[in-house]
C-alpha cells in the first residue's frame, strides 16, 4: 500500500523533487474546464436573477441543486472508481457528462425547471469525476508534497476560474445578454478539456496494492476516529458556507457597485485564490494541513463581516474577495491533501468522496436556508445571523479535531 513514510518525532518535514506530470497533465484539464464551468457561473445570477427575475428562493434553490448534484454522486464516483481501479475512465465520463450539458442550456430556455435539470446533470458530471481526479494526483505524488500538489493542481484550475468570468463578459459586452453564444463557446473549452484528459493523464496502477474494494470497506472507514472527526468537522464547516453566488449578489447589492460589474466579482476571489493557491499548498506541507484549513474559514469570517459594510464600493468589494481567495486557498486543495495523509490507497477515491459529500451535502442546504433567509428578513439580517452560526460552528470544530 502505498503510504506516507515514517519520520522523526518533531522533524519539519522537507518537500523536495519535482511535482509528476499527472498533477500539471491534470491542471491543464481542469483549467479547461473551469473556464467552461465558471462562463456559466458568471452568467447565472444575472441570466436568472436579473433577467428571468426570479425570487431569491427559486435563486437558492437553484445554485442549491448545483452544489448539492454533486453531492452523492461523488461518493459513487469514488466507489467505482476503486472498485475498479481505473480513476481516469470514471473522470472520463464525469467531464464528458459536464461537457454536454453546455449544449442543452440552450434547450431549457426560461424554464426554471428545465435550468434546474440541465444543472443538476453538469453537476452530477462533476461529482463523479472529482473523486477519481484528486485519487489520480495523491497516489501521484509523494507523501511530502501532497499540499504541493494539490495547491498547485488548483491554481492552474483558477486560472479558469479567472479566464470564464472575463470570457462571459466579453461575449455579453460584445453580443448583448443572448444565452447561446456563452454556453457554445462554454462547450468548445470543455470538451478541449477532456482531450487533454485522454491523451495526455496517466494512471499509477502500480503503487497500490490492491485489495477487494466493497462497501462495507467504504463504510469501515467512519469506524478511524481521524477520518470520521474530518468527516464530520467538514460538514459542519460546509454548513456555514453559502453558495459563491449568493457572496457576489450580496456584495453588489451592500457595496453599491453597478450591476454591470457582477460577472466580473468571481475575478477577485479567482485572482487571489490563484496568487495564493500553491504558496499555501506548501505552507500545509510544513505547518499542517488541517490548521490551514481551519484559518481559511476564519478568513471566510472576514469576508462575511465585510458584507455588513454598507455603501463601501470597491474598497468594501476588494477586501472581500481578497479574504473569499485566500478562504478558498486554504480550503479547496487543503482539505484533499490533509485526507489523503491518511485514507488507505485502496480505498482513497471512496474517502476522498465520503469527506466531500457530507461537505457539499451541507452547502447544498446552507444555500436554500440562506435564500429563505433574503426573503423572509433584511439582508443584514440574514448575513448577521450567518456570521454568528459560523463562529459558534469554528469554536465547536476547534473542540472536535483538537489533535488533528
């Protein structure tokens, strides 16, 4: 099995060597992606809020079912991706799947179901291809530079994160607020993506040693106090995490800033998460994976509290998606990293997948409950009350993973 080696008591471990060719094989397919992904992000909350002028609960119930699509498949991702031992040919499908989707939200029109529908298969493509992916780069990779890794594999995602937002903006400057245009040009990324993933990503079959991957081997896993206080304390934390989305409307509406530069908020939080994203990568390796992760929710604190700031403009808007980055840096590759120091190689994809699901599960609700929340009270309100959840929820995470 292929594990982490053992070290001195009290050493600071040492990352050395160059990073595999499967982490940046990998980030190259995911910066595709997600300049696909995010062009749709970008254009949603204009397309649906400002457009279809739908309510804040059909809003938060939509980007719950984008979340939340996620949520179980990951877990069946994972499941066959080990029982299979063959991640790529299951990420293979899950790109493909997300990738097809951007040709049918032409289809669904103004219809809030059919939009619904067309996001919950983009999403289910992405759950199941996540699992195997993050599998793919910590069976990769040395045990010492698994933060490494991973933060870099993320920042070359960002780089789409950053690269969709303006593409999307560009098209809507340039054709006006027409859908087709953004979700072809969408299509066209993602699916130079998934050649990319084809020809290019390699599977390392031979550093585990396989043993029979079964459910109940699955389900074991909660049975470790390590993986199960992670589970739990992710969940908890992904509870308090509302939606990207509903940040960025918020923060246009409290910071009144012109509704033509919505598209163009996920850029901030983008450009800091891509700054950062590797250099904190590192950072975990050294000082530990699980602290980083939790000062990235501390941060995500600072970027709720600055949406109680009213009429700060960009000043407002600038300090809050610095701290919305570097929440994501802290978090998004930190969380798979730190799991994957002690998940069984057999059974990695399925623990990685169990971790993320009771997360996205978790924000799945946090974005209904928070678009219920808009509606029924101010939005100070309901961002107040965001606040103190997530502080009473970082003092009860701080007391469950104490050793960690």
């Amino acid at each position: 099995m292929y594990v982490a080696s053992a070290r001195s008591p009290g050493r600071t471990p040492r990352v050395s060597g160059r990073l595999p060719g499967t982490v940046f094989a990998l980030g190259t397919v995911s910066l595709l992606t997600d300049i696909s992904a995010e062009m749709v992000t970008a254009f949603l909350p204009v397309y649906l809020i400002y457009t279809l002028q739908m309510s804040y609960v059909q809003f938060g119930l939509i980007d719950g079912l984008y979340t939340g699509a996620t949520a179980v498949l990951r877990l069946v991702g994972g499941y066959v991706s080990d029982r299979t031992s063959r991640p790529k040919l299951v990420a293979v499908f899950g790109y493909g799947l997300s990738a097809v989707t951007k040709l049918l939200f032409p289809l669904a029109g103004a219809s809030s179901v059919g939009i619904g529908g067309v996001l919950a298969v983009d999403r289910a493509g992405k759950g199941i291809r996540t699992a195997p992916r993050d599998a793919l780069i910590s069976l990769a990779t040395p045990p010492d530079q698994l933060g490494t890794a991973f933060g870099v594999h993320r920042a070359m995602d960002t780089v789409g994160a950053l690269c969709g937002p303006l593409l999307t903006f560009l098209i809507l400057y340039q054709l006006g607020s027409a859908a087709g245009p953004v979700f072809v040009v969408s299509f066209v990324f993602a699916a130079i993506g998934l050649v990319v993933l084809l020809t290019f990503v390699r599977e390392h079959r031979g550093r585990v040693q396989r043993k029979r991957v079964s459910v109940k081997a699955g389900l074991d896993l909660m049975r470790d106090t390590k993986f199960r206080r992670a589970t739990i304390a992710a969940a908890l934390l992904g509870l308090v995490t509302i939606s990207d989305a509903f940040v960025f409307v918020v923060l246009q509406k409290v910071s009144d800033i012109p509704v033509g530069f919505l598209p163009l908020l996920p850029l901030g939080t983008a450009a800091v998460f891509l700054l950062a994203a590797a250099p904190i990568g590192r950072m975990a390796d050294r000082f530990g994976r699980w602290r980083v992760f939790f000062v990235g929710h501390v941060l995500l604190l600072v970027a709720y509290v600055m949406l109680l700031v009213p009429q700060g403009g960009f000043t407002t808007a600038a300090v809050t998606l610095a701290a919305h980055g570097l929440f994501y840096a802290c978090t998004d590759g930190v969380l798979s990293a730190y799991a994957s120091g002690f998940v069984p190689a057999d059974l990695r994809a399925t623990g990685l997948a169990t971790i993320q699901t009771g997360q996205a599960l978790t924000r799945m609700v946090s974005s209904v409950v928070f678009g219920v929340m808009l509606a029924a009270m101010a939005m100070s309100t309901a961002v107040i009350t965001l606040v103190v959840v997530l502080v009473v929820a970082l003092v009860g995470v701080a007391m469950l993973v104490r050793s960690a």
